[in-house]
C-alpha cells in the first residue's frame, strides 16, 4: 500500500526529490524506507536537511484511514502536501528548540521533570537513557516517565506541560511518529486512563527545574564516561 499501489505511485513520482524514484521498485516496506530516506530534495520545499520519505508514508496511512473509517477521500496531490507540510513543521520545530539534555557524540539524553502528585506536593525526578538518537526521543522519553509517574500515582486529571513543541503537536494531534512510534504509542495508552487530559507547549524560561535535572544528568555520565 505505501510504494505500490496505483494511489502511492501517484504521491511518490512527483515528490520533489532531487532524482526521480519509481516506489514500485521497493521491495519491501523496509527497503523503501531505507532508500526514501537517502533522497535529497529539491531547495524551494525547504526540507533540505531532513528526510521527506518517512511522512509520505505516515500521509498515505492517514489518507487511507480517513477513506476507511471516516469515508472522507483526499487526492494524491493533497496527500503529497500535508506530507511537505508535516516535514517542514517538523524541522522548524526541531530547531527552535534544542534540547540540552541529548549529546550526539554519546548518543544519551539526561530527562528531566517533575511532578505534582494529587496531594499537591512536587517532587524532581531525573534519568539517564542511552542509545538515544536525537532531542526528540530524548523529550518524549522525559513525557513518558512523567506520564508514568502520573499512572503510578492513581491520578483521574493530568496536565502535561512541555517545552518540546513538536512533542506537543503530536500528542494532541495523537500523530504516531515513526521515529519514537513505541514511546508515543505508550504515552497514548496511558493517557487514556485519565478522565481529564490536558498536553500544553510551554516556553523554555518556565521549565528551568525540569531543564537544569537533565543537563545535570547527563554532565555527570559524560564525565564518567569521557
């Protein structure tokens, strides 16, 4: 469905990669992943430095849930546009906010956060995670622990606040993105049991405690390790 069929090949063969790719020669969903991804596009899209593969795919999936589901038909040009639209939102997001807490070198995130229980006390919780691959994973990890805190802690309402705006985006939106599809699928579940929930972008200013226990987190790995 993603590279071969009639309704795919009609998104694929006008993307603006630099070179054209006939999606009909993948030979699984794998391979046309790994070969998309490889594709450079074109100046005027401004994705440039990042892949466009990976959200033709997730437009395609949507486009054919809504078909099923909800009987509501988009043509292959909208379908190839809100996959543009979702890159760029994507990288714009990306770098508006660095994430601190996340060393390539290492490839490990400190995560941060705190929580307020029920009671109304407030406690900081931090973490060390490694064989993470970017600030992204590294932020949704930190919304996952802090959703599992709230679980832990028999809450019915959660409001989670975070200063990572894609994260918040997807979570509203119930995007699963493939980079952290196991840790937002989590977080979906989770949430699920709360009988109030509210997800909201805050800006880095107000998120100071949460932001200074991951940085130290990770400080003090780094020193140990290097």
């Amino acid at each position: 469905m993603l590279f071969h069929c009639q309704f795919a090949q009609l998104v694929w063969s006008p993307a603006p990669f630099a070179r054209h790719w006939a999606s009909v020669g993948a030979g699984s969903v794998r391979e046309g992943l790994i070969t998309g991804c490889k594709l450079a596009c074109l100046p005027p899209t401004g994705i440039a430095s990042g892949p466009l593969a990976p959200w033709i795919c997730w437009s395609l999936w949507k486009s054919r849930n809504q078909k099923v589901f909800s009987t509501r038909f988009f043509t292959p040009e909208e379908t190839l546009l809100k996959a543009i639209t979702n890159a760029k939102e994507w990288l714009a997001a990306q770098g508006k906010s660095p994430d601190g807490s996340w060393r390539n070198d290492l490839k490990a995130a400190g995560l941060g956060w705190t929580f307020t229980n029920p009671a109304g006390l407030t406690s900081h919780h931090s973490a060390l995670c490694e064989n993470v691959s970017s600030p992204f994973m590294a932020e949704s990890l930190a919304c996952g622990a802090v959703v599992l805190e709230a679980v832990k802690a028999g809450a019915d309402s959660f409001l989670l606040e975070s200063d990572y705006q894609q994260l918040v985006v997807a979570i509203n939106a119930r995007l699963v993105l493939l980079e952290v599809h196991g840790i937002i699928s989590y977080i979906f579940l989770s949430i699920g049991r709360f009988f109030h929930f509210l997800c909201r972008f805050i800006p880095r200013s107000t998120n100071l405690v949460a932001d200074s226990l991951a940085k130290q987190c990770l400080s003090l790995y780094g020193q140990n390790i290097c």
